[in-house]
C-alpha cells in the first residue's frame, strides 16, 4: 500500500485510518506551513484507495482559473480527458461532481481533496458557501464519502473553517495540524532517499532545514553537511537563499507586518515580552497584534511561553523556525549587499565564536521541540509533569544575579529536575569555572522559586559530558544528542 512510503506522521495516520473506515462520511482539515508535506501524506494515504479526486488552488487565481483547473481535472478524471464545458459558478462545479458521485459504487470509498483552499477560495467565489451547502444537502449524508480540505495559510484555515462561526461552523470532524519532522523522522526520511548521515551531521541540517520534508529533498548524498548548507543557502540558485520571502507572501496578506515582528523576536535570544514587542515595533497592543502573533504561531515560525512561576499573561515570543532565524542571521546580511557566499563560505564560518553562539541558541530551541524524548531519557514517562523555563531578572540596583533555567520538569513526585542544555563540538567539560556558574543558578533558583521539593539537575549536550569531581557534585542525569533520536 502507498501508505507504506509515508515517513513518522504515526498519529496522523491514525486518524486518517479512523477516517477511511469510518462508517459515517468524513470532513477532514488539514493545515501546516508551507512545505511540511500536507499533501504528500493525504495522496500518499488515500491515491489508490477508492474513487479519489484531487483538485488544486491556483495562488492568486481568479475565480474563472480555479474553475478551468477543476473542470480539466474532472474530465481527466471521469471523462477520459475529453473536452468540457468550464462552469460558471462553484455551484455548478459542484452540481457536476455530485451526479458523478451519485452514479458511483456505493461500496467504494470516494475522497474528494482540496488541496489548498484558500488560494481556491478566491474573493466573490463563494466557495466556502457551496461547501457547506453540498455538505449539508448531500455528502454528509453518505457514509462512503470523505471531504479533505487543505491549506498552508494556517490563519486563513482556522478562521474560515476550522473554528468558523458562519456557515461551516462544526462541519468537520476530524482536524489535523501537520508539524515539521522531529530528528527521529529526518534521519528516517534521509535513509529513506539514500542519504546516510551521522547523528551530528543531521544536527548541523536540522539547525537549518528544521524538519521540513520539502527542504530535506535539497540533500544529495555524499556530501557533508557544511557542504549541503553552503549549496542550498549561500548560492544564488540554491532553494533557501531567496526562500523566506516566498514563505512570507504565501502565507500572509500583510507580509511587511509580520516579518518586522519575526525579525524583532529573532533579535531578542531568550525571547521577547509581549510589552517589549509593543515597544520595539510600536504596534500598538490589541486586536491587530494578537492577530498576527496568533496567525505566526499558527504557522510554526514563532513560539508563545509563560515561563514557569508567572501570571498567565505573562507572555513571551521566540522563533521555533530553524530556516527563519537562520536567514535572518546568516543569508539575510548577504541579500542585502545584493551577493551570495563563495564556495567554502559556510565551512570557513563554520568555527567562528558567532556561529558556535547561534548553534547553541538553535540546540536549545531543537530539545525544546524534543521534550518527549528527553523526557524519557529521564524515565519519567510515568510521572506527570509541567514543563517550562525560568528566569530570574533583578530588579535596578539589585546586586543579585540573573539566570535562566532552559528547560524543567516539574514532577508530581516530589521533585524538580532543572535542565542545562549546551552545544559543544566535543565532549562538554564542567571544570571549577563551570561548576561555579551552575551552582549559581541551582542557588538563585531555589532562593526565588517557592518550592520545598528535592531538586536535581540534568545536563543536555551534544557529545556528552567529561565526569570530574565538579560534575559529580551537580549533575545527576545526562542526555545526549542520541537520546533526542528516539522515536
């Protein structure tokens, strides 16, 4: 079955089997930012099962577009390519489609799959409309029958059908938001496509590519990663060097708006407040704001927090995008001065202190993206836990210390494991220096952190750690990069 060649995506795939054999008719959605394999995994499961149909969103087709797309594709389906009139309106579009339906094998399932359907959507077509009117006049009624509607404008997905309050409000029945790969996943993708790689070499991809299928096709095999980055970012030619910008366009009408927020939040390492993003960017707080912040979280480029032990509004924004904050610290200055990087450019980069200091920033965001591994890795797959970060500011003129904790597992048991997480190109040292600086941050922690429970505390590297008196004393689990493989 094709199915067989889909990689990870084990819980989609368990709803797209609940959706096939079902013995009601399916309403499926399915959104996720552009390039992150929607429609790879819906043709993939459903192409060679039943009657499937599949039809396409022009971007920035007219309504007349999106219609000679369907009525070709409806003829090459169930006319044999034979020349058809082009419908006039979505309504008689549909008419069609539904008397093919009626003269179908109620034995077979039929899938009909939009794929893309805000660009199908065009202004004045009243597509959305004639969706919930065969809908409810006639599909729903057919326990043979599964509707897909898919989209990468995941803003436009969830207001117009997702949580609509107009005429599709509580239509679909199943809903799925698609996520980039996890590390597990790549590494599967890769050798899937002939690409064996080592776990470190996944990593430096990761850092950039993030988990987006579309991405990871650029990598060809026999060439490291220092060699796949230069190629696919640093020249002229290469998918990422122009890519954000098409990334932007495709999924926001007021792209300017939410690009100056992405570049505001990329320029705050341990991430913005809601208050200072206001203040930086000087949009003013309210509906307009939230907006955009909600359509770029939707959209997997940013991440909100409340870091552990502050009010619920207390937010905070960082980028979660690998490819988005790479170009913004890497491509991005090079664009501008209208060149590329030269043939070893990233591999003459690659030791510099600046790019060690944006790899750990990106390891740090990629195991909070992993948290279920490290989870594991510290056993405590059985324990309830409330995740999060912490930090501490001092007040002006205080002489106490700041710190941050990376990442905590909150425990039901009794305790809290305060996590370290440091990229390192070799096996990480805790000497006396070190030693100082962590058992700064247990001190300050618990001094301003009000909790009577056992605290220990884990380091998360690359390579692993080198064990000496001053590693012993503090740290009492450690997880490597070989942990955050696990599945």
């Amino acid at each position: 079955m094709s199915e067989k060649k889909i990689i990870g995506r084990k819980p989609e795939i368990k709803v797209l089997k609940e959706v096939f054999t079902s013995s009601e008719a399916e309403f499926l959605a399915i959104y996720g930012r552009r390039r992150v394999g929607k429609t790879h995994l819906i043709r993939e499961y459903f192409s060679e099962k039943g009657v499937y149909f599949e039809i396409t969103g022009q971007k920035d087709g007219t309504k007349s577009d999106q219609l000679e797309n369907f009525i070709m594709k409806f003829s090459e389906k169930f006319h044999k390519s034979l020349p058809l009139r082009t419908p006039s309106n979505w309504k008689k579009a549909f008419s069609l489609l539904n008397t093919q339906i009626e003269a179908m094998d109620k034995s077979k399932k039929i899938i009909f799959f939009l794929d893309e359907l805000p660009w199908l959507a065009s202004k004045r077509g009243n597509l959305l409309q004639v969706i919930d009117y065969f809908w409810n006049a006639y599909w729903s009624k057919k326990s043979n029958f599964i509707l897909i509607a898919c989209g990468s404008a995941a803003s436009w997905m969830l207001d117009n059908l997702i949580n609509a309050k107009g005429g599709l409000y509580n239509r679909l029945t199943k809903v799925i938001s698609l996520r980039p790969f996890n590390l597990n996943d790549v590494h599967k993708f890769l050798k899937s496509r002939g690409v064996i790689l080592n776990f470190q070499q996944i990593l430096d991809i990761y850092m950039v590519f993030g988990g987006i299928p579309h991405y990871l096709k650029q990598i060809n095999k026999g060439q490291s990663a220092s060699q796949i980055i230069n190629k696919v970012c640093f020249q002229k030619e290469g998918l990422l060097y122009g890519e954000f910008n098409r990334l932007f366009k495709s999924l926001f009408e007021h792209a300017d708006i939410h690009e100056l927020i992405v570049k505001t939040i990329a320029n705050q390492r341990q991430g913005v407040s809601r208050e200072n993003l206001i203040k930086f960017t000087k949009i003013s707080s309210g509906g307009g704001l939230n907006r955009r912040l909600e359509e770029l979280e939707a959209s997997d480029l940013i991440q909100s927090y409340v870091p552990l032990g502050r009010k619920k509004k207390d937010h905070y924004y960082r980028i979660c995008d690998e490819y988005t904050y790479f170009y913004l610290k890497w491509i991005e200055p090079l664009r501008k001065k209208g060149i590329a990087g030269g043939k070893a450019y990233w591999k003459n980069q690659a030791k510099t202190s600046r790019v060690l200091s944006w790899k750990g920033y990106a390891f740090e965001s990629i195991c909070l993206k992993h948290v279920d591994q490290i989870c594991t890795a510290l056993d405590l797959e059985n324990i309830h836990c409330n995740t999060g970060s912490w930090r501490f500011l001092p007040k002006k003129g205080e002489k106490e210390t700041g710190t941050q904790i990376d990442l905590i597992f909150d425990r039901d048991d009794g305790v809290i494991t305060l996590c370290e997480i440091k990229y390192s190109e070799k096996i990480f040292l805790i000497d006396k220096r070190c030693a100082k600086q962590l058992a700064n941050k247990i001190d300050v922690f618990e001094k301003h952190f009000p909790t009577n429970k056992q605290i220990f505390f884990a380091m998360i590297t690359t390579k692993g750690i080198k064990h000496t008196i001053w590693s012993e004393d503090i740290v009492h689990n450690e997880i490597s990069l070989i942990d955050l493989f696990r599945y």
